[in-house]
C-alpha cells in the first residue's frame, strides 16, 4: 500500500514529523540510511553533550528523563530518541537510503538503495550537517599530515599527545578544543578567521538557553548587546589571547551566516591558562607545513578542520529547483506548485536552539498534509 507520507531520515526533525503526523492520523514511513533512529548522533565524539537544556530539547509527548542531567549526554539523548520512535510507533525502515526524488504523477518518487517509493507527500529530514565541509587549502593534494574533520573524531582521546592544528573557532571547534586538551593533547593550536561570540553554558549557576528564548520577541540589535554584555562579564576582554570582541553579534551572525553561537565548556579557561594558542587563518599547505597568512609555519601531527557543515542536498532535490544557491531549501518549498507535497524539515538553525524547533515546524507541516490529504 502507498503511504501517505514518506519521510527521509530518522533524527530528531524526522522523528518529530513523524510522530506529529500520527497524531493526525496519518502513518509515514521513515527512511533511513544508518542502523537505527539519530544515526548522526551516534557518530558524534563520545564526550558531546547537548548545548541545550533538557527540558527544551525534547520532542512533544516524551520528557528526556531528570536523570540526564541539564546538559544531556550523548548517548542518553540516542536512547531518548530510540525510545520516543517507539512510543510514538514509527515505522522506520533502516538501511535505505534516500537517492533522489523526482516528481510523478500524483505526488513523488522517492529513488533509494532498496527500490523506489511512492508517495503524495515526501519530507525531506536528512539533517542540516550532514557533510562535513573542509576548506580546499592549496597545497592539500601535496600535503603529508593527515586532515581530518570533527565529524570524524569519535572521542578526544583518539589524538591525546599529538600536535594539532585546529581550524575554526564556532561552536564545534570551541567545543572540541576544551575536550581536547582535556583529553592531553600533546600542542593545540587554534586557526581562527572571524572570532566568535563565547557564552557560558550558565551563569552563577543560571543556563542561559532559557533565556535565549525567552528574549526571543526583542528585536535582534537588543539581543546582541545583551548576549555581548554576558559573554564580557562571564569572560572580559580576550584580544590578549587572540580573540577580540566579535563585530557581528551572534543574533546577526546567525541570520547572515548561519553560525551558530559558541558555548564555553572549559575552553576559555584553557585558552587563559595557556593550554592552547589562537593563531592566524591558514595561508596554504607546503609539504608537512601549515603557512599562516603571518607567515608562520607550524608542523602539526594533523589538521582538524571544525570548517562547519553542508546540508549535501544537490543530489537528492537539486535538480527541483528548490535550493537556494548556498544549497538550503527555500522556504516555500512544499506548500505550493510545483513543489506541493515536497517538505524540508530541520534546515532552519537557531540560536535558541535547532532542537527546539524541529517540533514547530513538524506540526505545521503535519497540519498543512493533513489539511491536503
Ligand atoms: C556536533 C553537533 C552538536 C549539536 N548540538 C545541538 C544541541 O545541543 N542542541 C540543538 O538544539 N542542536 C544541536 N545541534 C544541531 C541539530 O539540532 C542537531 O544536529 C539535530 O540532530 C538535527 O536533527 P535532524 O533530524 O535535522 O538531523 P540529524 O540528526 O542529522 O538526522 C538526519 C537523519 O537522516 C539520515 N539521512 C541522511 N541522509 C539520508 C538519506 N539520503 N537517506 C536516508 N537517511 C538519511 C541520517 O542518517 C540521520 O539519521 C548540533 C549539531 C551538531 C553538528
């Protein structure tokens, strides 16, 4: 039997849809192309907690358990994702994926590994970092150190000892960077081409996510300066250590850049101690050289690249029409001709948090399938 409803990818927007779409009475299937729901989460270092507080970053009808903590770990969060598709009896088909999507007659044709499926509506759930992006440095071809992404650091301990260069200074690489030297690694250097706006987790034992969305409603400008009067007071001035107060906001970063905002987890602490040095932007690559724009030449064991992610949309949906030229989905998509029944859910970051809103969006798009169905 036809469902009415494909869905593409079984992490926390997928899910989210899904579950929205059942309480309307509609069964989706869900595709996925790894073993189990939150395939992406899994593949996540082992030391990553959820920068968002527990109790909003849950999906609707199940609360991550007290137990958990305030800043969730890991592997509890895929355990509360395997045990919200079962509540919410999901149907998730693993180990397909998802190839291309052509409209037919009636609806679309979703092409995966394991045969096509049909469907009048199609959501397209596969996650906004799903490739990882690194920078095309010239000299890499030639270049005899390894490189390798966060994405692909399954814990920090893997490069305890070695010297690193890690390139990128968002969440991901402020992140990683306190784990790092945590974990005893032998010399982290930090590339960095645009500062970022550094906010603790909490402060004086207060968690700002909340707060992030509470100021929602005020206009951005406000919420800028506030968020820069906290990152002063909790940290001051760090152009010392290589990292002046940011021009852009992190509000406004986010709306131009799609940046998101980098959370403190010892890093700082780290970086004021010594433990690790803030340098230029990477020039080239010269041998088992790294050439900054200064001109200095550094000799890491290896090269992490924190360079941020890329939707990796081209294949499936690109030929549609429905990407914008920085390859995200345009907002009208799904709701009228020629793209009616075609939907993007979790493409849209936010500061307040993307898991936060996957929710959102599952239920208006589950209402408008249900309206059209
Ligand atoms: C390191 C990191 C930490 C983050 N921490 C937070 C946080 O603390 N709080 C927060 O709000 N947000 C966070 N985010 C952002 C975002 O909320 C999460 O990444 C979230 O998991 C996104 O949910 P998603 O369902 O859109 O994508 P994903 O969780 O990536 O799920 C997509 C699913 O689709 C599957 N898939 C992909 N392509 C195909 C295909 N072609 N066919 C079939 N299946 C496919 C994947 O295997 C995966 O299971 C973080 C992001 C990163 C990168």
């Amino acid at each position: 039997m036809t469902p009415a409803v494909v869905i593409i990818g079984a992490g926390p927007a997928g899910l989210a849809a899904g579950a929205a779409l059942r309480r309307r009475g509609i069964d989706p299937v869900i595709l996925e192309q790894g073993d189990g729901v939150a395939t992406s989460w899994r593949r996540r270092h082992e030391e990553l907690r959820l920068n968002t507080i527990r109790w909003l970053s849950d999906l609707p009808g199940l609360r991550i358990p007290r137990a958990a903590g305030r800043w969730v770990r890991r592997d509890d969060y895929v355990a509360y994702l395997e045990r919200f598709a079962r509540q919410a009896r999901l149907q998730v088909s693993c180990g397909v994926r998802a190839r291309r999507i052509d409209a037919v007659v009636g609806g679309w044709e979703v092409t995966t590994d394991a045969g096509p499926h049909r469907a009048p509506h199609v959501i397209v759930a596969t996650g906004h970092d799903r490739v990882p992006r690194v920078p095309d440095w010239p000299g890499r071809a030639g270049f005899r150190r390894p490189i390798r992404h966060v994405a692909t650091l399954r814990r920090a301990a893997e490069l305890a000892g070695a010297r690193v260069l890690l390139v990128g200074a968002g969440n991901s690489g402020v992140e990683i960077a306190g784990h790092l030297v945590d974990a005893g690694v032998g010399r982290l250097w930090m590339s960095v081409r645009s500062p970022p706006t550094i906010l603790p987790r909490q402060l004086h034992g207060v968690p700002l996510h909340p707060l992030t969305v509470a100021l929602r409603p005020l206009p951005e400008r406000v919420r800028d300066r506030l968020a820069r009067a906290v990152a002063d007071h909790a940290f001051g001035d760090l152009s010392a250590y290589g990292l002046p107060a940011p021009r852009q906001g992190p509000f406004e970063r986010m709306r131009t850049r799609g940046v998101t905002v980098a959370v403190d987890q010892g890093f700082v602490g780290h970086l004021t101690a010594g433990r690790l040095s803030v340098v230029t932007v990477v020039d080239h690559l010269d041998g088992s050289d790294v050439v900054l724009r200064d001109g200095t030449r550094l000799r890491p064991d290896i090269v992490l690249a924190a360079t941020g992610y890329d939707p990796g949309l081209t294949e499936l949906v690109g030929h549609l029409g429905v990407l914008d030229p920085d390859g995200r989905p345009r907002r009208v998509a799904g709701s009228r001709p020629p793209t009616a029944g075609l939907w993007f859910a979790g493409y849209r970051p936010a500061i307040e948090g993307t898991l936060r809103r996957h929710p959102i969006e599952a239920r208006r798009i589950a209402r408008a399938i249900a309206r059209r169905s």
